[in-house]
C-alpha cells in the first residue's frame, strides 16, 4: 500500500547539520488511528526493529482499515549517546533529564526553546488524535514483556499478550510520554516494555512482530481471518511493583531469570565480597515475580539490581 515519509526536524547540530524524526504513515479506509513509536531511551533498540518489520509488512498489503503512524527512531540524540560499545542515553547527557519525563499533560507548557522541549513537543504533536498510542521501550539486560497502562486501557492490549501488566492511575503522574498523550488526547495509551536493553535478539523480535500484528488484527485495522488471541496473563499496580537493592557489596551471581517465580525465603543471587571472600545471599521476603535483571553485577550496598513484582 502507499505511505509516506515525513521528516520532522528537531535540532540543528554544532556541525550545521539537522535531525530530523522520521514518520512513516499508512493511511487506509475508515477505522482506528493508530500511533507507535519506540527508541525514546537510546539503549531501547528492540522496539525500532519490531517497528521496521512493521513498515515492511504493512508496505505488501493493498490496504488497511484506518490508519498507522510508525515513528521507529522517537529520540536520535538518545540513540547517538554511547559510550565504549554501549548505549547510555536514558538520560539526556547535558541536563541529566531522563528521556521519557519531559513530556507535559498540556503540550502547550512545554518550551520549546529547550531541546528536552521542542522534542516532547513533536512527539506529542505526531501522537495526537489518534485512538491508540502504544510507545515501545526495554528493560534490564533480561526482562519479561511487560505494559504500563491504566485500568480502563488495559483490556484493549489484551493481543499483545504482556506477560505482566502495570497498572498506574493519575496520581502516579511522571511526565512519561504515554501517560501525557492519553490525558491530553483522551486515548487509549500505553508503554510496551517489549525485551531487554542494547540488543535485537532475533527469536524475541519475531515473538514480539507477532504480537504486535496480533494486536492490531484485534483492532481489526489489519485483516484476521480468525479471532486475534487475547489474554492477560497477570495484572497488578504499580504499587506492587518493586527495585531489588543489593543487601551485601561485590559481584552478583544470579540464581534466577527473569519470569521466575521466587517463594518466600528463597534467594534471587548471591553477591560474593572481594575483601573478605564471604558470601551473601539476597533472600526475598514475599512471594515474588522477577520482572527485569538489571546489567550492573558489581555493586556496592542499596545498589539497583533488578525488578520484581509482588505475586
Ligand atoms: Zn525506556
């Protein structure tokens, strides 16, 4: 089918060169409006790749039923942010702002004079009126797919089938993109945490393409020729959702993957202490799910190591 691409610039550099956002849009008969965009935070790579697999196919079909507006590279200043084989931009590197906080409920309070602004101000420009915006990120070295989203829109991601969804209300107000384009557009938003962080690992890719087209055969915009499957495997609040900190200081070996399920009294890793050779083991206190397994694995005390949620 016919699309089109749109370059939106953001940013003109030091060098006198300008970056731009790319959109993809596929506009077909009557039907839903879709938004999706991934690679907000740089290192969150995944979702840009499930997005391209998306632009590929949906470039063989004839037609579609409303319309899809793909953004695969949400923030190119992130992407570029790396340092010594990896990629660091959660954080914008000058004003130390994590990327998927500087957008507004009003777009209109945003400044634009600011890059942090004049960026939020596009996305949420390219998102708005839409139906469904679904906004891919990535968690951990090893995570399990996960969605934010709120209690009234989590029924409508049931085709992505995340095996865990988090729900938030408004009074858990982060200035994220999701939460800002719902309250500002009244729409079904939500964020996809769709793998881990820095890398395209091809068998979760093609997991995840296909649930993503799952989804949208669910909202009948792509062609199904049976009952899209749907499913929601857990629910809970964000509030049940938790940072596991280091309880000892050195190297952490992991004794668990993510998606296990961890009892009472039983450990997650042990953290092996380099100035005496003993050994601690970082036991949980309830009923556990880990969520994600964060990359630092030499730690000092109240350090980040992964994510749980309560079962
Ligand atoms: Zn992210």
């Amino acid at each position: 089918m016919k699309y089109t691409i749109k370059h939106q610039p953001i940013q003109t550099l030091v060098s006198g060169d300008t970056l731009h956002i790319t959109s993809y849009e596929f506009i077909g008969g009557p039907g839903p409006k879709i938004y999706l965009q991934a690679n907000l935070h740089g290192p969150e790579i995944l979702g840009s790749m499930i997005l391209l697999k998306l632009i590929d196919h949906l470039k063989t079909l004839d037609s579609i039923k409303g319309s899809i507006i793909i953004v695969p590279q949400a923030n190119p200043i992130a992407t570029m942010a790396q340092v010594y084989g990896h990629q660091v931009g959660r954080w914008n590197q000058q004003t130390g702002n994590n990327w998927n906080r500087i957008f507004q409920m009003d777009a209109s309070r945003l400044n634009t004079k600011s890059i942090e602004g004049k960026l939020a101000s596009n996305l949420m420009g390219l998102a708005s009126q839409h139906d469904y915006v679904l906004d891919i990120h990535t968690s951990g070295k090893e995570s399990v797919s996960h969605l934010y989203t709120t209690k009234e829109s989590v029924s409508s991601f049931a085709a992505l089938s995340p095996s865990v969804s988090i729900l938030y209300s408004s009074s858990d107000y982060f200035n994220a993109f999701d939460e800002s384009v719902a309250m500002a557009n009244d729409c079904v938003a939500g964020t996809w945490e769709a793998g881990a962080h820095g890398e395209i690992d091809s068998s979760a890719l093609e997991e995840r393409v296909g649930e993503l087209m799952l989804w949208l055969k669910s909202l009948r915009v792509l062609e199904s020729h049976s009952e899209a499957e749907s499913h929601l495997d857990s629910v809970v609040t964000i509030d049940d959702t938790k940072t596991l900190y280091a309880n000892a200081p050195g190297y952490v070996v992991w004794l668990v993957g993510a998606g296990d399920v961890v009892e009472v009294g039983e450990s997650v890793c042990e953290i092996h202490n380099p100035a005496d050779g003993s050994k601690v083991l970082l036991l949980v206190e309830m009923k556990v799910l880990i969520l994600s397994k964060y990359p630092l694995q030499a730690v000092s005390v109240g350090q980040e190591i992964g994510k749980i949620i309560y079962k």
